[in-house]
C-alpha cells in the first residue's frame, strides 16, 4: 500500500464526518471515475473589503502571523509542511510569486493556514487562470487540522487576511469553495460573501481535453484559458 493511499484512508472518517454521507458518496465515485475523467465544481465568491470586517467570533483565541518573503521561508515550511502534502518547493515557488500565507496559532501550535495572491498570475486548475485587477487579491487554499476545526480557525484566518489585503491597497477579494465542501460553504454563508459564478470542470485523462461551463456570469470576466481552447461553453 502506497504512502498517498494510506494518506486517504487515514482521512476517512473525518471527510465522512463533516462532509456527510452523500457528498461523501460523490467524492468516491469521483475517485472512481478518475483514470478516465475528472471533474470539479467551483462556486465563486468576492468580498468588497472597503470597510473593515467585524471581529471574528470564535470559541478561543488564536494569534495569526503573515508571513512573505524568503526571509520566512524556513518557518512556513516547517510549521506548514507536516499538516499536508505542500512541499518545500512548492511553497518557496509562491513565496517567488509574490503570495503570502496567514498561519493561525492556537498557543505555539500551528493549527491553520490560508494563502492570499496578489498577482494575476494564479492558476485555478488546469490552466483555467484567475484574472485579477491591480486592486483584488485571491484568498485560496486554506487548511485547519481536524482537531481545530469548528473552533473559528478560518474567520480568524480571514478576518486578518482581509485587513492585510486592504493595507496593500485591495478593495476587493476573491475565492473559491468546491461544491463538495460543505463545511466551508456553511462558513461562507455566515460571512456573508457574495456568490458571483459557479464553474464546471471535467477533464478526460486520455486526451487532457478540458470542458469548463461558466453559470451566473461570463467566464472571462474571471478566468483566461489557452488561447488553443475550443472546449469552453459559457452562459
């Protein structure tokens, strides 16, 4: 048994637990599905951060540090790395690109985590890229260990991201939550961030062929894709 399988055994019963049984059951049939196709569905939201958000309300206290730069790189990846599967490369490339992570502490324990981009150079998932304006920035990827969550890990994440974003001059912030996540679209619901698009992805392994379906708003007002693609519908 492989190190990635035993990964997602271990992580049953928790995505069991907080997804429930039937997103649990279409997270299942998609890793079925997977060596011939693929698929995702991505609800889009943005927040107008001209105002300062409302203190997060959480169960206990945690204490949120950005950090950017190199000269943080050491200590995002080590407070970073052992909670998931990012790689030391992969969170130095970022840092390279201008992007910055909000690490949330509950004490001296590294409990969360949230990234924040403020360039357009921002990739969705299979070169469908974020178009972003000099005053937006991308909040993405965010993760709290099982343990923590519940708890008000990510308003805190968010608050402080939000307040980061607006002293860089951002008016605006931007984000996605896959259709799956049920826990993090609850949170959404509660913070009141307004939904502006929902886009489809399916990807078929043999021929990489990529279909993307934006509903609510025209795909390019958010997104770019190679200029060779010919499978993108749009409502």
């Amino acid at each position: 048994m492989t190190k990635s399988l035993r990964e997602r055994l271990r992580l049953v019963p928790e995505t069991l637990r907080w997804r429930g049984p039937l997103i649990f059951s279409l997270m299942v049939l998609r890793e079925v599905l997977s060596p011939l196709l693929y698929w995702h569905v991505f609800h889009i939201f943005q927040t107008d951060i001209q105002q300062a958000p409302p203190r997060p309300h959480a169960q206990r206290k945690f204490d949120i540090k950005i950090y950017a730069g190199k000269k943080d790189l050491g200590r995002v990846i080590a407070e970073i790395t052992p909670m998931c599967e990012m790689t030391a490369a992969e969170i130095e490339s970022r840092f390279n690109g201008g992007q910055a992570v909000a690490v949330a502490y509950a004490r001296d324990e590294a409990v969360g985590y949230s990234w924040i981009s403020f360039s357009g150079d921002l990739d969705l998932v299979w070169e469908t890229r974020w178009i972003t304006h000099p005053n937006e920035a991308v909040f993405y990827d965010s993760f709290t260990l099982p343990q923590w969550r519940g708890l008000g890990v990510h308003r805190c994440l968010d608050a402080t991201m939000s307040c980061y974003a607006r002293q860089r001059g951002r008016i605006r912030i931007l984000g996605w939550i896959s259709a799956l996540n049920r826990p993090s679209l609850s949170l959404v619901k509660r913070l009141s961030k307004s939904k502006i698009m929902t886009l489809i992805l399916v990807r078929v392994r043999a021929t990489n062929w990529v279909y993307r379906k934006a509903i609510g708003a025209p795909l390019e007002s958010r997104f770019s894709v190679p200029s060779t693609s010919r499978n993108t519908r749009k409502l």
